[in-house]
C-alpha cells in the first residue's frame, strides 16, 4: 500500500513540528509540503528529507491551500495521506496503513487521535477523528468556521491505531493563532442556519463557562497532570476569545440601533 499513497502536509512555520512528523513517513517515495512562505528554519527541515518536494505558496485559507495540493503538485499516487504539521504517525498506525487493501468502494480512511500537550498523551480530548487517507480524486476540501474538511466521494472506514496530536509551537505562536481562528469562528457564529449545540451556547455567552472544567475532565483530570491542566486552560481561552468577539459585535450592533 506504501507505493500508492503520497503523503501531503502543510506547512507554516513549523519547525517545532515538522521534523517529528516527517520522522515517521521514511517509507514515502514522495512527500508533498506546500509551505505559506515560512521564515523560520522549517524549510531547513524538510530540505532533510530527499523525497519531499516543496511548493511555496502564500497563505489565504485553509480550504485553498489544501485543493491547490491536491489538484497542483502532479500527484501520480492513487492515493494521499493528508497531515497537519503536528501529527506525528504511530507504529502501530504505520503497520496498519501498510497492510490495508482496500476495496474499490471504498474512498477513505478515518483516524482517531491521540492528543498530546509537550508529548504528553492526554486521556481523551475535543479533537474530532478525521478523514486522513483518501482516493484524491474523489477529494474536494471546504471552510467550516476556522478548520476545514474533507468531502470524499464514497464510503469511509475507521482506522484501529491512532494518530498522535503533538503541536508544541511557542505560548506566543499559539495566541495568535487563536486570535485567528476566533476571528473564523465569528463569521460561522453569524450563520443561524449552520449552528450546531455547542455555537447556541457560544451565542449566549456561557462556553467558557462550561468548556474548562469539561476539557480538564476528559483529558484525565488529576492523572494526566499539567498536561490536563494545560489543555483545559486552551480550551477555555479559545472560548473566552470567541465570546468577547461576538458579544462586542452584539453591543455594537445594539449601539447602532
């Protein structure tokens, strides 16, 4: 199976990340990274790996970014396995892939994750399982809020063995990144017609409320440490962000009238 799939990864700034990730993809014959012009030493990195090529491109959405590396780099693999920077395969993951022959109707894989705070695997997390290996073809990618999604034309089956999610970038890196993702997550906040329970309770106000202490649980609590502590803290400052931008827009919406 190794021989039909192109892994994909998008890059910005990643070194703290990349290197892990590209640790576990020697088996790849070829390996793309559309890199959003970034100006740390990620670059440097991927230089190490001799079957990566590079397409620099700037950045305008995650959605956009995504269907120019599918429908742009001259993929010649049936198949592509699409990663974030910080996901880092596990063995167990790795042997799985290798060994699956997929039937012709099926289009994708879905993997569960593992979350980690500093390599610290945590209980439980948020983070929804994703749709990470697919035919390409029958791929297409659209904007939800501030994350992005994969259409795949055809049925989906389940991964056994999980993918680690290991972002270790800066405090600082982090906020801002949080800045804007808030600002995404605004614009689909305003859509009533595409509210899920979590964005009703996001338009009252009370989330941040809710979010810590349901995080800190579902992470592990007291036996996973700091690392619980820490993941409960992002949660809830993400939420915090997304309240006081759409709560001051329902005041200056309230000015106006």
């Amino acid at each position: 199976m190794f021989e039909q799939i192109t892994p994909v990864i998008l890059t910005l700034n990643e070194a703290a990340n990349i290197g892990r990730t590209l640790a576990q993809l020697q088996w790849a014959q070829d390996i793309v990274v559309v890199d959003s012009l970034s100006d740390d030493d990620t670059l440097d990195i991927v230089a190490r790996s001799p079957q990566a090529r590079v397409f620099k491109r700037k950045f305008v959405s995650l959605e956009d970014q995504w269907t120019f590396a599918l429908r742009e780099t001259a993929i010649t693999t049936e198949w592509v396995l699409a990663l974030d920077a910080d996901y880092v395969l596990t063995p167990g993951v790795v042997k799985e892939i290798a060994l699956i022959k997929p039937p012709d109707e099926l289009a994708g894989y879905r993997a569960r994750f593992v979350y980690c705070v500093h390599g610290r695997p945590l209980r439980g997390s948020a983070y929804p399982p994703v749709v990470v290996l697919y035919r390409h073809r029958l791929a297409r990618y659209r904007q939800d809020g501030h994350a992005h999604r994969v259409v795949v034309d055809g049925a989906i089956a389940d991964l056994r063995s999980p993918i680690l999610h290991d972002d270790r970038k800066s405090l600082e890196r982090w906020v801002v990144a949080q800045l804007s993702y808030s600002a995404l997550e605004l614009n689909r906040l305003g859509d009533a017609k595409r509210l899920r329970w979590r964005d009703r309770l996001r338009r009252l106000g009370v989330m941040p409320l809710l979010i810590g202490l349901y995080a800190y649980c579902k992470a592990g609590g007291p036996f996973r440490g700091a690392a619980a502590a820490r993941y409960a803290y992002e949660r809830a400052t993400f939420e915090c962000l997304l309240a006081l931008r759409w709560l001051t827009e329902r005041l200056e919406r309230e000015d106006k009238d």
